[in-house]
C-alpha cells in the first residue's frame, strides 16, 4: 500500500476526483437508501442535495478547518487543477471548489481512510438537517 504522500504524489488531482466524485456517490446512495425505499426520480431528486456542485462547495467549506494540512492540499490542488470540461448548472469557481472536494474523497480512500470519511460524511449530514 501506498503511504499518503505517495498517493499525492502518484496521482493527479483530476484523477483523485475522478474516483472521489463515485466515492462519495456511495456514501450518498447508501444514505438515501437507509431512509427508505422509493422511486428512483425522488432517488435523484434526494441525490443533487448532496452531489450538485453547489452542494460541495458548500460542504467543503463547512469541513476546511477540520481538514489535515495534507488533506487541504489535496482539495488545493483539486481546486487549482486545469479541467477541460465546462461546468453545466454551476460557475466556474463552484465547479473547481467541487473538484477539489471530490479529489478529497478519491485520496481518503486510496489512503484508505474509511473512518475519516465515515466521520467528514457524519458532519455533512448534520448540515443537512
């Protein structure tokens, strides 16, 4: 296994978020799910709380002062990484700050971080209450 640093090292930040964004689409879903059954559109409609681009951005914030250095970094440099894609319902700055939130979740699992994860996915669901 990889240390941390050398996963920083060894993988890009578009390739981090890449992973992260379906990492954390997991522990979204399976959240969902544990509410309850129901039909997939109020599946999705349940989803964009927590995956829209905004949303991140928003809970990125919420977690900054909680993160390592390390961990600030890694949205940094997800943050800060040239895309070539153009943001569809978010603006440019929203759209990074999502990267660099979903390059966060790519590093905590390849560093195999789960109960970080488990307790960062824990405050975001405070916040939604």
């Amino acid at each position: 296994m990889l240390n941390k640093e050398e996963i920083a090292r060894q993988y890009s930040p578009l390739a981090l978020a890449y992973l992260g964004d379906g990492v954390y689409e997991l522990f979204v879903r399976a959240h969902i799910l544990r509410q309850g059954n129901c039909q997939n559109r109020k599946l999705h409609e349940k989803a964009k709380d927590f995956v829209s681009c905004a949303a991140q951005e928003r809970f990125l914030n919420l977690l900054w002062e909680e993160l390592t250095e390390g961990e600030q970094e890694i949205v940094r440099r997800g943050r800060n990484a040239k895309t070539h894609s153009k943001p569809r319902n978010a603006d440019y700055g929203t759209y990074h700050a999502a990267t660099g939130f979903e390059a966060l979740w790519g590093y905590l699992y390849l560093a195999e971080e789960q109960e970080r994860m488990e307790r960062l996915f824990a405050r975001i669901l405070e916040e939604q209450k």
